[in-house]
C-alpha cells in the first residue's frame, strides 16, 4: 500500500511539471504569435492527439507555420527567463487594456481576488493558472501540426517529458469538440469572466437550462438514430465519472419514448471472481483491464438475449468478489440492449455480436469553457472534482486518496478507452459549462483539509486557486435528471 501511495504521489508531481510545461510552451507560443502577426488573437482552445489545438483568427499557410516554429525554436535556444510580479487586480487590467486582452480584462472584472501574479516574456504579460517555468529553455520540446482552420501544439506526454509523441488526427474528436463550441455560442459563455459575469447579473438559472435542454437534444438526436437504424446492442464506453450511468438511464427513456423496449447491462456484473482477475505491476486488482470481463459468458449471454431467449444476468458483489445470480431478463422483439462499461468500444468485449447490429457511444466531459484565450480547463480536471465530490459523500473515500489515485485512473483511460475513441458511431460530450461553480461549494472544503504536511497539498491548492476563479451558482437550480446530479446527490434516477 504504501508503495502504491508514493507511486501515485509521485504521479501527481509528474502531472503538474507537465502542466508547467505546457503553460512555458503557450506563452511562448503567445509571445511569438504577436511577434510576427501583431492584430492575431491566439486561442488555446482544447487537448487534441498529445497536443493543444490553437486558432489564430486568421487563415494561416504552412510557411506561416513554420516561420512560429522556427521564432520559438529561437526563443528556446536563448533560454530567456520568465519574470513574475504580484500586481494588484487594477494594475493588471490596465497593462491588459494596453494589448487589447478583452478576454483577461473581463475575467479580472469577474473575479473575486485583488492581486494577481503576472508573468513577463520579452515585452509580453500574461497570467497562468498553472505557472510557467523560469525561462524558455526548460521546455525544449514541441513541433507543431496543420490542423484546420488552425493548428495543434504537440507537447511531450506526462509519462515522459524527454519524447515527444506523434500526433494522430482525432477527426471523430474534433467535431464533437466544434459541436460543443457552438453550444458554448448559444450559451453566449465561452470563458471563465462570461460565465461569472452572468452569474453575477442573475443569468445562471438560464444558463444551466439552456445548457441541460442542449444535452437533451443531443439525446434525442443519438436515439432516434439508434430507432432508425434498428440497432440491437448499444455499447457505452467512457473515462472514469463522465456521467456513463446518468447518459445511459437518459438514452433508456427516449428509447421508450420511440417505442422501444432498453434493457441496461451493465459490464461490470460479468467481472470474473478475485480469483481470476489479473494484477498490474503493484500487487493489486486490475479491474480496468479487459481480462477481468469474463467476455465468454457475457458474449454468450448476449446472443441468447438478442435472439430472444430468457438469461439470469449475474450480479458481482466487490464484496466477496464473487458473482451471485442476477435478475432473469428477456428482450421483447422490440427490444434493445444498453451496456455500459468501459471496454465497450473494443471489438473484442462483444467479438461474438455481428457488427451490423452493434452501436457504439464514446461519453467524455469535454470541456470547451476556458478560463481565457490562453488558460483552457482540462477535461481530466472536470472529471477529478466530479469524482472528488462523488467519491468522498457517497462512497466513503478520503480527498487525499482520490487526488493519490487519480494518476492510476488516468493510466487505465490511457491504455483501455482512449484508443478506441474514434470506433464510435457516436460522440456524447457529458460536461456542463456551468458545473464548476457548481462543484465549488462541494470542492473546496474538501481540498482544504489536505494539510501542508501531506503530500497531496500541492494538488489540492492547485485546485483550491482554480475554484477561486469562479462565483458559486446553487445547486437547487440543477435539474434532478441531471449528469451532474451523479455526482452531487438527489438525481431522480436510482444508482
């Protein structure tokens, strides 16, 4: 156990020198960008393919391309330091007024702090919610990649910051990513001062129904295909607290509202024993991987629902690690199959199931809201508070072991979902633009009982200056049907 802590904690710090690494590289990328294209407005929008895609806010060619990458190159080479000063909130805005930065102005405008750290390259201010390196030179690695209308920021992975991986197009990706843009359009909220602003201003009640009846319709949307095109088995697969469950419950209901009759499976209730299940390098039971699904009998089981035919569903207790007889269930002729589990967009889980009848959902908490033009919110980082919230009200765990064990869980994602993510028919995109100041309330007195003295202090404060950027919004307003309501409490769906 101990071994398994200090794995994790030392996770953790390789984490956040990778976020550092990555603030350096956008910064200088930043001060490039107004170097040579003086009236472009850069925009680090989201993580795609080990890198970061930017937009520029003008058409660019490969030459231009390569004239940012050989200036960074430049400045990396020069090792050029990075200053740091304390500023008071009016001082910042003022020097930010003086470049034009509409989008820093306004989130100073809507925070609730009265100074702020600015950091300094070359000529060029800028603040970071995870600070950059001293100077350019620590962060030696990157290339950039044509991506349409802009371009991807290809950076070292966590693993590893001495290699630099190749970059795969996620075109599947990329489009649900352009999908939730438009939504935070609609919103009218694309950073952290927007939504503030209208937190502020009475707005949030709208914003969380409009951006609710946005996942609904996408809902409808994905079950009306499904009816159209007469799948049998959905399969839906996802990272740990994207809001698998809640998405599935929602889907069941508009499957019935087209008169289909679901049945929910869930993977997990065809784990093989304690027994069989296999390690990973630590001693413990990997239940992340494929090989602790028993995929004989669950392969088995679902040809016979499929057809047609009774099948008592095993239900596992984690317990005594052993599976105990389940339900008897039957599929109605009108009847379709929903399994959630993670491994569901691998063939391999159903190789027995002919494709033709097979429909895959990937569900992740994409997040497009961004704290500014150059700060995003990672993705992983609105599934840890999810799950930091969950783990700790209902199922008993300490913040200190969710942050220690958030690492792992990011590895078993690495190797076990994301792989397959463009083997979806569909894309479900589970984040809620207003769900951080949401999760504040919950979050903060949590992250605050990690002490100085424990090794996940440096996580927790991370978080706690996150959670600062935001005005609190109740949670009464949040719909009991809600994905966010699995991770807070009172949905209107049993777990």
């Amino acid at each position: 156990m101990i071994e398994n802590d200090r794995k994790g904690i030392e996770d953790l710090h390789k984490l956040n020198v990778w976020r550092r690494y990555q603030s350096t590289l956008a910064f200088i990328l930043y001060a490039v960008t107004k170097k040579l294209f003086p009236t472009s407005r850069l925009r680090i929008d989201h993580s795609i393919g080990s890198g970061l895609y930017c937009v520029l806010g003008r058409k660019l060619t490969r030459n231009d391309l390569k004239k940012i990458d050989v200036e960074m190159k430049k400045l990396i080479e020069e090792n050029i330091p990075i200053q740091k000063a304390v500023r008071s909130k009016s001082e910042a805005i003022h020097l930010f007024k003086c470049f034009d930065l509409d989008d820093k102005i306004m989130l100073l405008k809507n925070i609730q702090v009265k100074n702020i750290m600015l950091y300094t390259l070359l000529d060029f201010y800028n603040i970071y919610a995870v600070p950059p390196f001293a100077s350019t030179g620590k962060a030696p690695l990157f290339y950039l990649e044509n991506f349409p209308p802009g371009f991807v920021l290809v950076c070292p992975t966590w693993h590893d910051l001495s290699r630099l991986p190749t970059f795969i197009p996620q075109p599947r990706l990329a489009k649900i990513f352009n999908e939730y843009g438009e939504w935070v359009r609609i919103l009218g909220i694309s950073d952290v001062g927007e939504l503030n602003y209208a937190i502020k201003h009475g707005g949030g009640p709208e914003i969380v129904k409009v951006s609710e009846a946005l996942h609904e319709k996408k809902i409808v949307y994905i079950a009306d295909r499904i009816t159209r095109e007469r799948k049998k088995l959905v399969l839906i697969a996802g990272p740990s607290s994207a809001g698998k469950t809640t998405f599935t419950k929602r889907l069941a209901i508009q499957l019935l509202v087209n008169g289909l009759s679901p049945l929910v499976i869930s993977v997990d209730s065809y784990f093989l024993p304690h027994s069989k299940t296999p390690t990973d390098k630590y001693g413990r039971l990997d239940f992340e991987s494929i090989k602790a699904v028993d995929i004989r009998l669950l392969n088995r089981d679902l040809l016979k629902i499929i057809n047609g035919k009774k099948v008592v569903v095993p239900k596992f207790n984690f317990l005594t690690g052993r599976r105990n007889k389940g339900n008897t269930v039957f599929l109605p002729e009108d009847g379709v199959v929903l399994l959630e589990g993670i491994h569901g967009l691998n063939e391999k889980l159903t190789y027995k199931i002919p494709k033709f009848l097979k429909f895959k959902i990937y569900i992740s908490a994409l997040t497009q809201l961004n704290i500014d033009d150059h700060n995003r919110i990672s993705t992983t980082d609105t599934r840890m508070m999810r799950r930091i919230v969950r783990d700790t009200h209902f199922r008993g765990y300490k913040v200190q072991g969710v942050l220690n064990q958030w690492s792992s869980v990011r590895v078993g994602e690495e190797r076990n979902i994301y792989p397959f993510q463009n083997e979806a028919d569909e894309m479900f995109n589970s984040a809620l633009v207003y769900e951080p100041s949401v999760l504040k309330k919950f979050c903060e007195p949590l992250l605050k009982r990690v002490k100085e003295k424990n090794s996940e202090f440096e996580e927790a404060q991370r978080l706690l200056d996150f959670f600062e950027l935001f005005y609190e919004l109740d949670k009464r307003d949040v719909p009991s049907n809600s994905i966010l309501r699995e991770f807070i409490g009172s949905s209107s769906f049993v777990y």
